[in-house]
C-alpha cells in the first residue's frame, strides 16, 4: 500500500487519470480518423496508431456488454440453515459485537438508528438470514423474532412503517465498475504474470496449469499455460508446486488475496527459499484468478473450492499441511475448514490481515464497497481492487457472508484434538488495516470466554492488552499485532517478512 502524502495521492490520481484516459482519447482519434484527419506523416505509424486506437475502443465496447452481464441480478442462493440453525446465526452475530448500534447504523450506511423504521430493518434482516430483499410469508414470524431481539440489544423501540433509508445489500446493488484498457491487461498484469512466471520456474517451482481448454477464459492470456507439461487436477485452479522432501515437517499451502495474484508476494516466497526451504518444505501456492486483476470466469461457491483444493492435494499425497492465507485468501481457507473431508488435511493455519472473521459486522462491505477514498492507499485500493470488474463481481453477485465467514470458535475448536498433531492458528493484523477494523477483531479473537454474557454487554471489552502479548507458538489461538502497518504492508518490510517467517517455520514441524 502506498504511504500516505500529497506526492503520494498525486501520483496515484494521475496513474489512475492516464489509465482512465485510454479509451476516451481512442474513440475520439478514431472519429477524428474518420473524418479525415491525418497526424502522421509515416504510413506504418499511421496503421499502427490506427489499429490500436481501433482495438481499445472494440475492447472498450466489448467491456461495457460485459459489465451489463456482470450487473445482472444475483441468482438467488437459498442459504441451507434450518430455522433453528439461522436463530443460532443471528445471535451469534449480535453476542460478537461490541457496539450494536454503530453496527446497524454502518450497515445503513451511518443513518442513526433513531431514523429507522421496521420495515426497514426487517429488509435487511431478511438479506442477511434468507440472502433475499423480498419476503414470504413463512418468513414472517422468524423476522418478527428477530427483530423483537434486536430491540433488546439496543434497548431502542422502531416504529412502524418504511423509511427513505436502505442498507447495504451488497449482493443485489449495482456493481460499481471502472473500466480498465487492454493496456492495463496486456503490458501491465501480463508483464507482473510474466516476472512471476519467471522468478517461480528460476527457483524450482513447477507450474500446474488448468489446461488448453481454459487458455483463452482469461485475459491476459497466458502463453506458460500450454508449454508446461504440467496439469492441475483442478480444472478451475492453476497452481506453483515445490516438491516437499522432509518426514519430519509438514509443507505449505498458500493462498493470496485480491491484488495482482502471487506477483505481490515474491519477495515472502524468495525469504521462504532462503529460511524454510533448506529444510526440505514444500509449498503449492494457488491461483485464484477472479481476484488478480483478469478477466476470467467466476470466484468458485464454498463447495465447488473445497472439493479443488482437494483434488490438488491428493495428487501430490498431501494429508496434511500449513495453510498461510492473506487477505481475501482467508475466504478460500474458510471454505476448506467447512468441508469436512478438507478441513482433515489441514494443520496449523495462518491467517495474514483476514477478513474472513470480519464479514458480520460493516466495515469490510463498506470500506471496500462504499467508502470515498481519501489517501493514497484508499484511492490505490479503491480504482485497482474494489472497481475492478472481477473483483466487484466476487464480492458482490458471487459473495454469501454465511459461507465465506469464520468464527473465533472455528479455529479454536480444531485446535483442541487429542491425537497430538498441531493445530494451532496464528492471526497477524495491522494496526492501520483500511480494510479491517483490526482493533476490534483483535479484541474479539482474544476476548475472554469465561463470561457468558454477550460481548456488548462485558466490562472488558474495550481492552487492548492482547496487543503486549509476545508470540509464543504454543497457544491454540494467538494474534500478531503490527501497529505500524496497513493491509499487505507485513509482505513488503524484511524484518516483518521475518517475524511472519518464524512462525511459518514453527508450524510447518510435525
């Protein structure tokens, strides 16, 4: 993330302008072509101007058909809870929150709840347990329940009827989309892909590709696919493999989050080869496509994930291994822990600037999806990251909160086994997340159980003096606390890197 100065916010705003200005600046040469105007003196320089002005602008129009594909409505996912399942979700929600009125209030985009009326409230409600802004009559007495709860928590009576205010429903709202030109694609992402490609096979990663077939589903196209001999028994999930050696450790699985795909990260892979490696761990680091800046096919449903990952680590005969999830990463780890067959395979887990434990509450949806973006970093991650086309579509058509969501108790609970193998779970965040709110997952990941009352309604719950709590490597659950950095900043630092290293290398023996 970019450092927040005036040279910073300068420097991104004109990036973004630039881009921005490719498909405008074809359309108008072209329509200047067209009535008769002539720019260049050489003939070849002519034809060549011309063809790529004429290509963006073919691109441009190519885009917008499919961003109106894109902002179809949501096909309708009926969410599998029982009624007595989707009770125990709703009040988990509410027993995780430490201030249920900020809660509500964000969720309706920072209304106070004093302006809210009934109606209102059980429209997203019904969003949130039913994954649907209509309502049926079955329904009715559920919400009514719920709803009389959520007066209990805030001790606030909502009166009858509608009013103006809506919520964030962010599966069924309008993608907010900014066009990208060929050029950001081809010589930008495909440039990145191509130094990836190169520094991975330099140091002894294979490539497993998902075939000939799905050469031409993503843009921009990537040639390796085809000269490796190498297949993914995934058919939606390409993947890098080093070759695990040891018996006496356990390899690695690492999943990156949305940004560029494993680009970002070569710098954590090449400390990795210099200080776990040696020992003879292996790593397989997967390709999530719909979150790297491409155009491709969909983000897979919770299953459908499962059941890849799965594939790919039978065929190396992997039962078991580390997983290091970044950021959005922590979504696929989440599907992996829902499944039951995965969740088997998996050891200690790592998870770097989650969001997976963040879904319930507003912040996420809001800081990714709707805030005006002021600094540097917000403006980086608003035009390269929220108002990308896949992206936009994964976290909006393709999300399900209550899939892609982990609880404290996920990772706790597998942790308590008795066959002696490690599950530990380690989470790093950063005190300056501009996606997270970190101060307050930290307090929710290290809060004490002992009290039976609802987090909202416990004395400690503000305290921060799980921040001082020195990593140890032996606890069930612990966090790392960063207090100087942003989101994705732990990859860019080495002493950071290093710190992150320790605990890789920790895990990963048997």
């Amino acid at each position: 993330m970019l450092k927040d100065s005036p040279a910073s916010r300068a420097f991104i705003r004109i990036s973004i302008f630039l881009l921005r200005s490719v498909a405008p600046l074809s359309t108008t040469y072209c329509v200047a072509r067209v009535a008769g105007w002539r720019p260049f003196a050489s003939s070849t320089t002519l034809h060549l101007v011309d063809a790529y002005a004429a290509i963006e602008v073919s691109f441009y129009l190519l885009c917008r058909l499919r961003k109106w594909w894109l902002n179809r409505p949501a096909p309708k996912h009926n969410l599998p809870f029982s009624s007595t399942e989707r009770k125990a979700l709703f009040l988990r929600t509410w027993e995780s929150t430490p201030n249920p009125r900020n809660y509500l209030s964000l969720w309706f985009k920072g209304v106070p709840i004093e302006d809210l009326a009934r109606e209102d409230v059980k429209a997203w409600i019904s969003w949130r347990m039913w994954n649907a802004i209509e309502r049926w009559p079955t329904n009715e007495d559920d919400l009514e329940e719920y709803l009389a709860h959520l007066e209990g928590v805030l001790k606030w009576k909502f009166p009858d009827g509608r009013s103006e205010h809506t919520s964030m429903a962010v599966t069924f709202e309008p993608l907010r989309i900014i066009h990208r030109p060929l050029l950001w694609y081809v010589c930008f992402i495909g440039g990145a892909d191509f130094e990836m490609c190169a520094f991975m096979r330099y140091y002894g990663f294979a490539f497993y590709s998902t075939g000939f077939s799905n050469l031409l589903k993503s843009l921009p196209v990537r040639p390796w696919s085809i000269l490796t001999r190498h297949r993914s028994p995934s058919s939606q999930i390409p993947y890098w493999y080093l070759p695990h050696d040891s018996a006496e450790r356990i390899p690695i699985l690492f999943i990156h989050g949305v940004g560029v795909g494993l680009h970002f990260y070569l710098n954590f892979f090449k400390d990795f080869l210099t200080k776990v490696r040696p020992q003879g761990v292996g790593m397989i680091a997967l390709e999530i496509l719909p979150i790297s800046s491409r155009i491709t096919g969909p983000f897979l449903r919770e299953a459908e994930m499962a059941c890849e990952i799965r594939k790919i680590l039978s065929k190396h005969g992997w039962t078991r291994c580390v997983v290091v999830s970044h950021s959005y990463g922590s979504v696929v780890a989440a599907h992996m822990l829902h499944d039951p067959t995965t969740k088997s395979m998996i050891g200690p887990m790592i998870f770097v600037d989650p969001v997976a434990f963040s879904f319930h509450p507003p912040e996420v949806a809001w800081n990714f999806l709707r805030r005006k973006p002021t600094t540097a970093s917000e403006i980086q991650l608003h035009y390269f990251a929220s108002t990308d086309p896949d992206v936009a579509y994964t976290l909006t058509r393709r999300f399900i909160w209550s899939e892609n969501s982990l609880w404290r108790e996920d990772v706790e609970k597998r942790a308590a086994t008795e066959d002696g193998r490690s599950r530990s779970c380690t989470v790093t965040l950063a005190g300056k997340d501009i996606i997270t709110e970190t101060n307050t997952l930290g307090r929710y990941l290290t809060r004490s159980q002992t009290d039976q009352q609802p987090w909202y309604e416990q004395d400690d719950a503000l305290k921060d003096d799980w921040k001082r709590c020195q990593w140890t490597g032996t606890e069930n659950l612990e966090v790392m606390w960063f207090p100087e950095l942003n989101h994705a900043e732990i990859f860019d630092d080495a002493k950071d890197r290093q710190a992150l290293l320790q605990v890789v290398e920790r895990y990963s023996v048997e």
